[in-house]
C-alpha cells in the first residue's frame, strides 16, 4: 500500500513538472552556430519527455517489489533514473527500495541526492526527507528520524 | 658348422613331420594375431571411450563473459529521428527488409519505421522478439506502437562490445540445436560430407573419393574427413599429420558416433569449429563466426552469407573474405552450386545469391562494435569481483553503460580535430595524441571513453594510465576552498608577482601566462581569465593544506606534490581522475564515481553482482552552486570564450602545463560532463594551450548532442557586478556578471550606475 501510494505520488510529481525543451543541436553538422543564452534568464527543469515512460518503469519496479524481487526493483528504478537523472522523486524511490533491500549506505546517498535535487521545491524535498527519516530510524537513530518527521509532516498542513 | 647342419636336419625333419599342418599353423597364428589385434584395438577403443567420452559428455566449452553496451531507449518525445534511428539499427546489424521476415529487419513506410525486434535477454526479463511501429515528429518520436497497443517505452537489443576470452585466445557464442538454421546443417552435410547421416564417424567411399580426386589432381586436394573427424581433430587432437594420428582420429570419431546422437555431434561441430583469426582472438563456432563476418545472429544469415562462412572452414586464412574476397567470393559460388545440386536451395535463389556480394563488414574489427579502451576500464571494474578465468569461461554476461552512438562521435571528433589542428598549425601529421571522457553527471556512468586517436587500436589507453600534469584545471578547487571559507566572488585577490621561498628547495616566482600583472581583481575574474598570481595569492590566503585536503576528499587521492605550485596543477593526474574530480561539480556537489559496469549475470541470466551508482555528498550546495556559476562565466568570458557554445549554459575549464606540452580541458552542462586531453606521447611540446587544443576537441564533441544548459540558482540570489572589478553595477552601465552573492552589504557600488544599497543592506553592513 506504502509503495503504491509513493508510486501515484512519484507520477504526479513527474506529471505536473515544469518543462521547456533542450536546445536541439544537428546530429551530424559540425558547423552548427554558437548557441546564444540570455544570461539573466534563470533556468526552469528541462523538458520530461520521459515522463510516461519512467511511470511505467515505476509500476514495474512496484510490481516486482509486490512480488518480493527487490533487485528486479532496483534494476527498473536504476533504468528510470537513466532516462531522467534530475528528477529527485525517482531517486527517492530508489533510495526506499534500497531501504527495503537493507542496503542502507546507497539508501542514504540517493535520498541526499533527492532532496539536493529537489532544491526549492517543497513537495518534492518533503518527501525525501520523510524517506531519510525512515532511513534514519533503520540506522538506529530514532531521535534524528522524530525529529526530521515533526518537522516535515507539519509542512503538509 | 654343426649349426649349419643341425638346421637343416631340424628343418627338414620339421617340415617332413608337421608338413599337413602348415596350412592349420598359419591359420592358428593368423587367427592368433587377429585375435590379439581385435583384442588390442578393443581395449585402445575401451582406453579411448573411457577418456574421451567423458570428457565429451561432459563437454563444457569455456564460454567468454560477453559484455553488452546500454541499448538505445526508445520513448514517445525522445530526440531520435527515423535517419538516426535507422543508423542505429544498421549498427546493431539490422537489415531492410520489406516483409520484416525475421527478427533483426526493418523498413520505412510512409514516414514511419517498422522494426522486427530481435529477441533478447536483459538483466531483469527477457524480451521476445515482436514488431513495433514508430511514428515521428521532425526531431522526436511521435508514438510507439505495437500488437498490444500504443507502448511508453521498450529499448533495442543491446550492441555486444566485447568478450573475455581466454588466454589461448578462444572465442565464441555457444549455440543450442534449435538456433542453428537448417540449411546451415544440411549445407554443412552437402559440402563437407554427405555421408554424415549415414557413417560412423567415417567414410570408406569419402576416402577413397579423396584418394581418387587427388590422384587425379596429383597433389593433396580432398582429406576425405567427415564432419565427426573434422570435429575430434578440432576439439581433441594438435596440428600434426601423421598416421598414427590419423588412426587416433578415426578411432575416435568412431567412438563418438557409437557414443553420440548426429544431432549432438553436428550441434557440437557448429560451436566447434574454428573460424578465423583476428589478433590474438580465435573465431570460434558459426554463432560467433556470424557475428564477427556479418555483424549479424546465426539465425539472420541469408542463403549467401551461409555458404561464406562454410566456405571458410576448408582454410580460414586462405580464403579469409577479408584479404581475398575474390577467392572466397569464388568458393562462395561454387558451395551454393553444391547446394542447388543437392536441392537445398532454389534456382532462383540460386542467382540472386550468386549475384550478391560477399557482404561481410567493412573491417574484422566491425564485427559489432568494438571499444578497446572502454573495455579496459570494464576489466578493471571486473577485476575486483571476478577471476580472469571466471570472465573466460563462465558464460557470464556483463552490462555496461557505454553508449555506442556517443563513443563513436567522441571518437570521430578526436580523430578530426587532431588531423584539423595538424593541419591547421603544420604539425607533423600524427604526432599527437588525445584521450576523452564523457559521462552522465547525476549517475557517474561513462557514456565514451576514448584512449587515442585510432579507437579501434588495442593500444595505450591514455584516458585511463596516462598521468600528465594538469596545469589550471586544478584552479577550481583553490577556489571553492575560498569559497567554503566564505569569500564571494566579487571579493578582491590581488594578481601581483610573489615569491614563496619554502623551508627547503628553491624560492618559487609564478608568473601569469602573458608575464603581465592586473593588481586587485575580483575571484570571478581571476578564475575566468585563469590569472596564475591572483590564485596563487588566493590560496596563500586560504592555506595550502586546506586546499590539498578538499582535493583529496574530492578525488580520494591524496596530492603528490606538497608545494604551492601544486594550486597551479603542477601534479599528474589521469583524464579518469580528472572526471571524478569534476564530477564533484557537475552534479551538484557530489563524489560521483565514475563507473563503466551495471551488473553482472550467469548463464542462466541469475545476477551475480550489481554495481549501484555511487554518489557521495562532498559540497554544501550553496558552495557547489557558486563554483558552477564562475565555471560558467569562465566559458561566456574567460578562457572558455572562444567555444561556441560559450553561452549555451555550459561550465568548465581550460588548463595548459608548463611549455603547452598538456592541453586540457574539462567541462560539463546539465546532462554530460567531459574531460579532453591533448598531447604527445613523447611529452614534447606541442604549441597548444588547453583553449586551442582540448576545448576544440569538445567543442566538435558538442555539436554531435544537445546541450541541456546548466539550471542556475533563483535569480533572486543573483546579482550584477562589474567582471573586471567586481563593484555592483547593472549592465547598462558595465560589463557585468551574474554571480550568487549572499552578502550585498559586504560590495561597494560602481558610482554613476545609479544604484543604491537597500535599507536592509545598509543595516547589515552597519554591523560588519
């Protein structure tokens, strides 16, 4: 139930980022022109095209976790990651199939690496930090993992 | 005498007496010896059984490890047009085929690509063959569908980029009954011998039809082997000719075939056989021989192909297709006659085939792809986990993150610029050299790693080994160490000539590039324009030993050269190690390792190992985020101006060591980061600065892929300042920079932009 409920949150997220698509560039011409950027435009997330297709990697990876296959899990989530390396919602999932895998030390790296690349986006950061509670807490440090919850649950309301 | 006598008398007397019984005596001895011979050659046939059989039985052959490339991901709104595409599928050896008979064919229709999938077993599942279609847009693909519907996503077979085969050089992909096509067998019966179904391991009439064609030939043209003695020289015997060997092989295959089912022995014979030769590589059985000839499966061969690769056996080297495809085109014809002869084949298939070309790739290494230097750094990554003889025998397969497609225009684009740059600046043709690596920035998986000029040369991989000094490159690392100790960048260093006189060796004068000094500059400008003085200073300021530690935490290597001149890169470091270290930046602040293996699987495609993505939280985010934005200015207006793409949202750094015998260059956008080197092997000097040598390189890299421009922190925490003296200023009034300042109180204002400080900056810098 846990996971299908992070899987429906995972798409959502995937569904309703911001997009603006990468500078194409000519796949053979080596005369392509200088790209011109406006240095004071800030950034916003590039384009998810992959985002119908990293859900159906994440419905898969459910599935296998279902039916108790963690590293066949992994094996999609560490593909959906591939097809889309910037979207921290996959690598908190990827954290809590680690997680669930007892293998804490790439648990902890990829949830740091969730909330880094959630930067300001406050759903998105929440969610992993309550992933790094739930890592927190498997490492014995229950005080750390209260804590990091009272904190990030309150946010939702 | 008396013996002279006495013989005769005895003969004599002998024969008088025994006389009727001559005839019985010869019979007795000669029933004797048959008896005795019959007996012997039971027991060498018992002797024989006993070892071969087994031996047979149990016959495993030592299966190479395959290694596997990242397959090309296929998804609705993927950057792929039907052109690439279709290179791509030519590449993993797919072929145009309007009835998309078989698995491994595609076709185009009205705009849209229709592709016959080959089957294939992937790390997690396998995938059965089916046919998808693919509908694009001008530069993506549009939809993907297939009989169960519309599909999110499905991948190509992997291309196979390489095998650990043995030191004794045997190499092959073992084959079960039902992957070896018909006509392959039956051909093998119809040319190599027609009696097969019918002897025992061998052919009184074969050899005798031998003996009869090279009495008439007067010279040895015809063996008379059958397939089974064919395969027991192959899998039991050496090289020698002689009789006695010659009975050994009979005997054997005589056994084999008392022993064995044709089915068994022709299946056996098909993995068996050696194929041909290619460096110290042996091609062995047809599924390999297939692969290496026509960078196809066993299964896709056509009529034509298949009677090359028989034609092959009777001498690999004689009529190799390669280096005599007149004659092996020759041989070819004459086989498929033999198979029109025996009905196999139509007649019309029969001309069409004869009209084709031999077809086999254009080199022996293209037989599928082929990345010597990326293989090295798969081994290496084995190494920890695996025997060599594990990896050589054990039919594992191995995944790798390699992307051939990039490997191939990394390697195109090395190869170029370094002719362009000899050209350009009349250097001696070939006289340099050149390594490159690409990787994912969030995953560490190196996509290309190429070791030199000629990819497909086993050689020296510089990419991995060669140690050169790194000159500026290492600058970044002086600077986020000010950084971490809370400089901004529009903070003051002064750009003055010092001397460092330390407690032992010489006094120490770094000098900038141009022998000029600028007095005070902003850090911005001193990283940009790479100003020797101004990070010398800086790092004076901040401590050597802090900067040497962030550079160990960074790369996990500890420095070798414990002196200043070690903040201007006066220290040897691997293109590979170079990667990591920018690798820290490009992903946001983290030790991303780069790695070339995913996993690992057995035979039976159970998994063996998994290698996850390491990556390790080594920046504060803040401080990552500020080095990453002076990356960027360094290519919009320092060092990195003259790219292309210098305003395209890319980061990165030039570096030239002492007297240009290095030129460097490391750079990274959202999605890729990249290191080139360019030298000579005899570490003479070649005239080029990183910016005129590597950054060319990369710039011919770049316009092979997008770039995905580096996301900048909210421009709220950007602000204005002059480039040149770090004041705050607007760009109507200045040359101006955007840069994360965290404290603006700390600034001073360029006078006449009409700028004022807010109250609340005011306030603040009451209280410094």
């Amino acid at each position: 139930m846990l996971v299908r409920i992070t899987v429906l949150l995972v798409t959502g997220m995937l569904l309703s980022c911001n997009t603006k698509p990468p500078i194409p560039v000519s796949d053979i011409s080596s005369q392509a022109p200088a790209e011109q950027r406006d240095e004071s435009t800030a950034t916003t997330p590039p384009v998810r095209a992959t985002n119908q297709a990293t859900t159906s990697l994440l419905a898969q990876a459910e599935a296998a976790q279902q039916s108790n296959a963690p590293d066949r899990a992994i094996t999609y989530l560490e593909r959906a990651v591939r097809l889309d390396p910037r979207n921290p919602a996959l690598w908190t999932t990827l954290a809590k199939s680690h997680l669930a895998n007892g293998n804490l030390v790439s648990a902890n790296q990829y949830v740091r690496k969730a909330i880094a690349l959630a930067n300001d986006d406050s759903e998105l950061s929440r969610v992993a930090w309550l992933a790094l509670a739930d890592i927190r807490d498997a490492e014995g440090q229950n005080t750390e993992a209260t804590s990091i919850r009272r904190r990030y649950s309150r946010a939702r309301g | 005498m008396t013996k002279t006598k006495r013989r005769p008398t005895r003969k004599r007397g002998s024969s008088s007496h025994k006389k009727p019984s001559i005839l019985w005596r010869l019979l007795k001895w000669s029933v004797g010896l048959v008896l005795f011979s019959g007996l012997a050659v039971i027991g060498y046939l018992i002797f024989l059984d006993r070892n071969i059989t087994s031996v047979f039985e149990g016959r495993r052959w030592s299966v190479p490890a395959q290694v596997y490339a990242q397959p090309l991901e296929l998804f609705p709104g993927a950057q792929l047009t039907s052109g690439a595409l279709q290179t791509e599928l030519q590449r993993l050896g797919y072929r145009p085929d309007a009835d998309l008979s078989n698995p491994g064919t595609y076709k185009t229709r009205s705009g849209r690509l229709q592709i016959n999938l080959r089957a294939f077993r992937f790390m997690e599942r396998a995938r059965p063959a089916s046919i998808i279609e693919i509908s694009f847009t001008s530069r993506h693909i549009d939809r993907i569908t297939a009989k169960s519907g519309e599909l999110s996503l499905i991948r190509l077979d992997p291309a196979v980029i390489g095998s650990f085969f043995p030191s004794h050089g045997e190499d092959r992909i073992v084959l079960a009954p039902d992957q070896v096509p018909s006509l392959l067998t039956d051909g093998l019966k119809s040319v190599e011998d027609r009696d097969f179904d019918k002897h025992m391991g061998f052919s009184v009439s074969g050899i005798l039809r031998a003996a009869m064609v090279n009495l008439r030939a007067g010279k040895r043209q015809q063996g008379g082997s059958t397939l089974t003695q064919q395969l027991v020289k192959s899998y039991f015997l050496d090289g020698r000719r002689t009789y006695e060997r010659k009975l050994q092989e009979v005997a054997m295959a005589f056994i084999l075939e008392a022993r064995f089912s044709k089915e068994d022995l022709l299946t056996a014979y098909v993995n068996e056989i050696f194929l041909g030769q290619n460096g110290n590589r042996a091609i062995h059985g047809f599924g390999l021989g297939a692969q290496f000839y026509f960078n196809k499966r066993l299964a896709e061969l056509d009529v034509a192909e298949i009677a090359t690769l028989i034609s092959i056996i009777r001498g690999p080297s004689f009529y190799n297709p390669f280096r005599h495809p007149q004659r092996a085109l020759e041989r070819r014809n004459r086989i498929l006659n033999t198979f029109r002869r025996d009905g196999l084949i139509e007649a019309a298939t029969l001309a069409s085939a004869t009209n084709q070309p031999l077809g086999v790739v254009a080199s022996p290494t293209r037989g599928g792809a082929y990345y010597p230097a990326f293989m090295d750094k798969v081994r290496a990554e084995l190494n920890e986990h695996y025997d060599i003889r594990e990896l050589s025998s054990q039919g594992m397969r191995v995944f790798t993150t390699i992307r051939p497609r990039e490997q191939e225009n990394v390697q195109r684009a090395v190869t170029h610029t370094l002719n362009q740059i000899e050209k350009d600046r009349r250097l001696p043709s070939a006289s340099l050299q050149a390594a490159a690596l690409v990787a994912d920035t969030q995953t560490g998986e190196i996509l290309a790693l190429v070791g030199g000029r000629k990819g497909r040369v086993d050689g020296f991989n510089r990419a991995l080994n060669a140690e050169r000094p790194v000159g500026s490159l290492i600058k970044p690392v002086v600077y986020l160490a000010a950084i971490e100790s809370g400089m901004q960048l529009a903070e003051m260093v002064t750009d003055e000539p010092l001397t460092l006189q330390p407690k032992y060796g010489e006094a120490w004068s770094p000098k900038n590039f141009d022998g000029k000094f600028r007095g005070p500059v902003p850090l911005i400008r001193g990283l940009a324009e790479s100003l020797n003085l101004a990070t010398v200073h800086l790092g004076q300021q901040i401590g050597l030993e802090t900067i040497q530690d962030r550079f160990a935490a960074l790369t996990q290597r500890q420095p070798k050269n414990r002196y200043p001149s070690f903040m201007l890169g006066a220290e040897s470091l691997s293109p590979i190690k170079i990667l990591e270290l920018y690798g820290n930046f490009a992903s946001g602040g983290f030790r991303t390792v780069p790695k070339a293996v995913i996993a690992v699987v057995d035979e039976q495609g159970h998994p063996l190992t998994h290698h996850p993505f390491e990556v390790i939280q080594s920046i504060r985010q803040e401080d990552v985020a500020t080095l990453n934005r002076a990356l960027e200015v360094v290519m919009a207006k320092g060092t990195g101006r003259s790219s292309p793409y210098a305003h395209a949202g890319v980061a990165g750094k030039t570096g030239t060591s002492n007297d240009n015998r290095d030129s460097w260059f490391a750079g990274y956008d959202n999605k890729r980061v990249s290191v080139v080197w360019v030298g000579r092997d005899d570490n003479a000097t070649t005239g080029l600065t990183g910016g005129s040598g590597a950054l060319r390189v990369w710039n011919e890299m770049s316009h092979y892929h997008s770039i995905e421009p580096l996301i900048h922190p909210p421009s709220e925490h950007l602000t204005e300042v002059e480039f040149s003296t770090g004041l705050l200023a607007t760009k109507a009034c200045a040359d101006v920079v955007l840069v994360p300042i965290t404290d603006r109180s700390k600034l001073e204002i360029k006078p006449g932009c009409g700028i004022r400080h807010s109250v609340k900056d005011r306030v603040k810098g009451w209280f410094q």
